[in-house]
C-alpha cells in the first residue's frame, strides 16, 4: 500500500529494498545460486528493521527468485531475464 502525500507517490520501504534486492539480480551482483547476506548485514545496509527485510525478502521468495533454506539462508533460485 503506498500513500498519496501532496500528490506523490510514497513507495513503502520493504517495496523500495525489494527493488534494490531485484536490481542486484539483474545486474549480476547475486548470481544463481549465491547466498544472500544475513539478515542482520542488510539490515544495517538498509538502514531498516529486520522486518522489513523479511518483508522484502518474502516478496522476492513468492515471485520465485529467492528461494530460503532451513538453518542455512537464502538463496538465489533465478535471475530475471533483461
């Protein structure tokens, strides 16, 4: 849900990570198959709480290019094609 302020459009953060997450899978900055950090790092890279990034992250992993692993982390599962 994003908020109409002064007739802009306000992006919400896990929204605004998600696509900076997305840029990197296209640019190549996370391969197939490359873990991603820990929550804790791209928290601190972000700037945001945890649960945005697990919000962000969530979003990445139902449209199918993240995939988690249980005790292990998060994984890139595909890169979008240009």
């Amino acid at each position: 849900m994003s908020s109409n302020i002064g007739g802009q459009q306000r992006r919400l953060l896990p929204d605004q990570v998600r696509d900076v997450i997305m840029g990197r899978l296209h640019d190549g900055t996370f391969e197939v198959g490359a873990k991603l950090p820990p929550e804790p790092d791209l928290c601190d890279e972000f700037g945001v709480s945890r649960a945005t990034i697990r919000e962000a992250v969530r979003a990445l992993v139902e449209s199918g290019y993240l995939a988690r692993v249980q005790g292990s982390g998060t994984y890139v599962s595909f890169r979008p094609r240009l």
